[in-house]
C-alpha cells in the first residue's frame, strides 16, 4: 500500500498556501506526523482522505488518483478518523457504526460482522448498546477509531487520535494501533512525540505546510535527538532549523 | 439498525415530537373562522395543501437546526469517504421533509375526512395535487438545510423560517415565480378543478430548486457523487428552468373551469346545486319550498328547477339560486337566501352583461321588494311602514297579488324594461 502525493498544493486563501508538498511517498506501516499547530496536519489527513480537494497536484493511492475518475473507489480504502466528531448523541454505539456501514455501502450480511470487530478492536464491545452521550471523552476517540476501522481500510488517517486522553487511555489507543494490520497505513498526527515515537516506524516532520523530514522515526531521533535520544528535541530542533 | 434519514433527527421520541409540531404548525391556516372548506371537498382538499404556509417554515428552521448539527459533527468529512457522499448528505433532509410530508398528509387526510362527513362530494382523484405541494416543501426543507450548513448557527433557523415564508409571500403576490404558493383559494371550487400544467410546472420547479439548492448546501460532496446522481440533479434543474419561466407568466392560474354536475332536491320548486357545494341544499331545498307558498298563493308560475348560477351562465328557463360564497359552503342557509333566490325566476343576460343600458336601475330595488314581500308573507319580516311604499304595504295581501304576478312574468320573461314598481 503505497500513498503519493505529487505538487500538492492546498489552501484556503489563495495567496496564503496551507500545505505545499511537491513529492512525498507513504508506505505500508504506522507513520508519525509531527508539526506545531497551523502547521497543517489536519489539511494534508483531509487532503489524504478525500475530503479536501487540492488546489494542484495529484494524491495516489496504490496508482489510483484518489481525485479522478476513480475516486469513489479509492476513498473506500481509506478509513479517517477526524480531531473532532460528534456522533449523535442518542444513538448506540453499534448504530453509529450501522450508519457508516450505510454510508460507505457495507453489504447489510457483513456490516454487522464488521462492526463487531471494530468495535471490539478498541476495546468497546461490553458498550455497544451504549448511546454515545453516555461514553467518556476516550470512549468516543475509541468509538471515532472504530468508525474509521469500520470498512477494513488499508490507509488510515487518524488525526491527533491521543488528543484529551489520559495516559492510560493513550497507551490503549497505542496498543490498538499496534495491532493494526502490518500492510495497513497509518498515518498519525500527535502533539505528543511519545506516542509518534513508540508506535511509529518512520515519520513526517510538517512545518509551515513543507515536508521538513521524512524518515525512519528511530533514525530521526538518533539523528536530531541528542544525547538523551528525546523525541521532543528532535523534533524541537528541525522545526528550529527549519 | 436506525434509518440512515432519522440518524440526525433525534430519538424516536424527538422525531414524534417534530411530527406533532410540523402537524400543529400547519393548523392555523386550515382552522379559519367558519371552517367553511367542511362546505366542498374540493376546497378541503385545497386547504389542506395550504397548511405548508406555515408548516413549510417550520420543516426549514428544522431542518437548518439538523444541518447545523450535522455539520457541527464533524461527519461531513465522513460523508466524503461515503460511496454515497451525496445521500448521505440529503439523509437528513428527507428525514425532515418525510416528517413534515407525513403531517402535510394527515392534515389534507383530515380536511377532506371532514369534508366527507359534513357531506360534501368527494372527488379523491384530485389527490394529485398533494405531490406537488409536496415538492414545494421538500424545496422549502432544502433552504432551511442550505442555510443550517452555510451559516453554521442556530440561530440560523428563525431566518430560515422567515425566509421560506417570505418566499411564500413574494410568490403569492407575484413578486417572484410561483414556487412557493400552495392552496389557499377564497373561492369554493365549485365548477372548477386544480388546473395540471401549472401545477406540474410548479412541481419540477420546486424539485429543480430543492435539488439545486442542497447541491448548493455542500457542492464539493455533490461534486463527487455518483455521475448518476449528479445527471439526475442536471435534468431537474434543467427542466426547472423553463417551470420558473411559466410560472412568471400570467398561464400560472391553479384553477380552471370542469364539467358540471349539479345535485337536486325535488319539489316545487326542485332545487339544485353545483355537486361540489350541495352542504346547504336540503336546508335551501326546504326553505325555498316553503316560501314558495305565498307566490303560488298569488298565482305566479314559479319555474320547475332553481339552479344555481354560474359565472358567465344564462338559462331563462330555470331560476337561479343565488349564493354567497360564505352561504354556499354553509351547513344551512337564511330565509332570505331563499326568498333571493325565488325572486330571480330566470337568469337573464343582462344580469352578467358589462352594458348598463341592460339592467335598469329599478331591477335591484325590485328584486329587494320581492324578496322582502316573500319573507312579509311568511311571518319571517315586517312589513315597512315608512318609505315611499309604504302605503302598497299596507295593502291587504289580495291587492298586492297584481303586482307580484306582473313582476314575477316579466322577470321569468327577462322583460326588465317593463319592471314597474308598486303604485
């Protein structure tokens, strides 16, 4: 599985690109991306995810232009799960994931099975009948994990997933992650260079909207983190040097 | 599994809840003063469709209140993943047009029950026209769901309200096309029908509008449905196009003349009404073959049928019954209604003729004095005692014979030059 992204351009003002990239290859495995706010982290998810039309250049997905013809295809590998969504409140769990099921056309005898297994994956199966009003600030980032695992994605997006977590939680949300699929990519954006650095096998270092590093995590830390190998410097001084 | 269209609308509860609140929303305009639409089904039926008056801006602040909640969501962004990005999107909208649909039904199922039990003919082919009106709200819905998307606020929705009741307004005085406009005739439809090719036009207008409205709502999710999708949007709007023009035109008149049926008390006289408006006609029947008494008393020659009149219609063999619009669609009917209509024993030409050379001055106080005469001879009226004829008044009944036979020929004659009044 293998996501490119060629002369990407996007922004919200003409004059004031968000996210330039003009070549950038993902590969198959859980990848880091880092950056300061505004840097443009959830623009380029979105991007990745369909759900922002860039200005110029072409986002592939195993070949398939995610924006061409194809592209209700090609979005069908993708799983996102965005920094912040609110599932109605009334609904259960397991019908939040029937509805994306719909959504993304799921066949009715498999959609169940599916769910099931998301829902399972994060750890959210004796609250399955649980309306999601009821679920603590973890719980629906775990439900929101859920729902972008719902269709068996082969890329999946997940933006600032850790956010609001507390450490116990976060290192569940890691463990998840962990168990995905080898073949599946992951991209994850995090403040928190401790999760990107623990679960992450390689990374993108975003900053001002250009692709600062890209690269194996462990040789990033090797390489800008200082004698104590500190994730944070190492992302601290890029950024610095940017 | 919950249906993908009420996901946004709330729990079971709160949708039942919105449904009782659009089916009382739409209520005022139906529940007028005399409830005189329980007088035709026709009318009842027409009624019924102008209750989206008011229901229509009701379902559009909801549905702004669904849109702002679902793009507060942050799902859209899903909807984009969606292998069908653009029914996600409209989802919700059917959900709330589906609702407020389903009070516009029970409401129109209920004015024309009504109708029915009160005993006015039914003519359940016309249902036709609910789709239609239908349209208009979904199309209504749809501005409420543009507007809770674009503006993202909840306050958004009192506007939203007030823009489709606006557009309600303009449409209705002909400010802006007809879109908008649903029912509400002041007239009781007798001898009318709802007319197809404007209201048709309104129909593919009001889809073409919805449809390009929500495209509007979120054109990117849009951009990416299916080519199937997004062709059927093109040809609504397309063909929504020249509906607009139609409807600016002066050919917009929803009402147009049908065939006549008429339904009838015999007796003497033998009574008939428009089929449509026959409420009143046993009271009218009976009334009029009651105060036919004293003319034949006076040995007129009353016609055989009374009929009621048409716009336009002159028949010299028949008597007309004259209506009010109010007195037609009635459950009954005042003695002087039928002592007017008794005094009209033909329906001449000049009484609907734009010359006033015609109809001399002296047939309207004429048709006063017979009616009022009538009414004196039952017991029902007094006779005056002041006024230039009060001394003939004062005659005894015998004596005024003469004259009410002379009258009453030339009336039946239509010879209205030689109308004279009492001496």
């Amino acid at each position: 599985m293998t996501v490119a992204l060629s002369g990407v351009r996007c922004s919200y003002r003409l004059d004031r690109p968000v996210v330039t990239i003009d070549e950038l290859e993902l590969t198959a495995g859980p990848v880091g991306l880092v950056g300061v706010n505004g840097a443009g982290k959830t623009t380029l998810l979105r991007t990745l995810a369909g759900a922002r039309t860039p200005q110029d250049g072409t986002v592939t997905v195993d070949g398939d232009d995610l924006y061409g013809p194809r592209r209700r295809r090609v979005v069908q590998t993708i799983g996102y799960m965005p920094q912040e969504i609110q599932f109605p409140g009334e609904l259960t769990v397991t019908q939040v994931l029937g509805y994306l099921c719909w959504l993304r056309r799921v066949p009715s005898r498999t959609a169940k099975a599916q769910s099931a297994e998301a829902v399972e994956a994060v750890g959210l199966a004796d609250r399955a009948h649980q309306q999601t009003r009821r679920l603590s600030g973890g719980m629906r980032r775990r439900l929101a994990l859920a729902a972008a695992l719902v269709n068996e994605p082969r890329v999946l997006l997940l933006d600032e997933p850790t956010t609001g977590l507390d450490p116990e939680q976060r290192a569940g949300v890691r463990e998840i992650i962990a168990n995905l699929d080898s073949r599946c990519l992951v991209l994850m954006s995090s403040h928190v260079m401790e999760d990107i650095a623990s679960v992450t096998s390689s990374i993108v270092v975003l900053h001002e909207g250009v692709v600062r590093y890209h690269g194996a995590t462990s040789s990033f830390v090797a390489a800008h983190g200082g004698p104590n190998r500190s994730a944070e410097l190492a992302f601290l001084t890029t950024i610095a040097d940017a | 599994m919950i249906g993908a269209q009420g996901v946004w609308l709330g729990t079971a509860r709160v949708r039942l809840l919105t449904a009782a609140a659009l089916f009382t929303a739409g209520l005022p305009p139906v529940l007028d003063r005399d409830l005189s639409w329980l007088g035709s089904w026709k009318k009842a039926l027409d009624q019924g469709t102008f209750s989206i008056t008011t229901l229509g801006p009701v379902a559009a602040g909801i549905a702004c209140v669904v849109y702002v909640r679902l793009r507060r969501s942050g799902v859209p962004d899903l909807l984009s993943q969606a292998r069908r990005p653009w029914l996600g999107w409209l989802a919700p909208a059917l959900g709330v047009w589906a609702l407020a649909s389903a009070a516009v039904l029970l409401i129109c199922a209920l004015t024309t029950t009504a109708a029915w039990a009160a005993g006015a003919h039914t003519y359940p082919e016309l249902f036709w026209v609910v789709p239609p009106a239908l349209a208009v709200l979904g199309a209504e819905v749809s501005i409420g769901a543009m507007m809770g998307s674009r503006i993202g606020h909840y306050w958004a929705a009192p506007w939203a309200a007030v823009s489709v009741f606006t557009l309600f307004i303009l449409s209705s005085v002909g400010v802006v096309p007809g879109v908008f406009r649903t029912g509400g005739t002041s007239g009781s439809l007798s001898a009318e029908t709802f007319a197809i090719h404007p209201i048709a036009a309104q129909a593919v207008a009001a889809l073409g509008l919805g449809v390009a409205v929500m495209a509007l709502s979120h054109w990117d999710l849009f951009r990416t449905s299916s080519t199937v999708h997004r062709g059927m949007c093109a040809v609504l709007v397309a063909a929504a196009i020249p509906a607009l023009f139609r409807l600016h035109s002066d050919s917009d008149e929803r009402y147009v003349s049908s065939s006549v049926e008429y339904e009838c008390r015999d007796g003497q006289p033998t009574v008939c009404m428009l089929e449509e408006t026959t409420r009143p006609l046993d009271d009218l029947a009976a009334r009029m073959q009651r105060l036919a008494g004293p003319l034949v008393a006076a040995g007129v020659a009353l016609p055989a049928r009374f009929v009621q009149k048409l716009p336009g219609d002159s028949n010299l063999d028949e008597g007309s019954v004259r209506l009010f619009a109010d007195e037609e669609l009635g459950a009954t009917v005042t003695d002087e209604t039928a002592a007017r209509s008794l005094a009209q024993p033909a329906d001449c030409p000049a009484y609907s003729s734009d010359s006033p050379e015609d109809l001399p001055e002296v047939v309207f106080t004429i048709d006063r004095v017979l009616t009022h005469w009538i009414l004196v001879q039952d017991g029902q009226a007094s006779a005056p005692t002041e006024g230039g004829l009060a001394d003939w008044w004062a005659l005894p009944a015998e004596d005024q014979h003469p004259w009410v036979r002379t009258t009453y020929d030339a009336l039946s004659d239509c010879r209205l030059n030689a109308l004279r009044l009492p001496q």
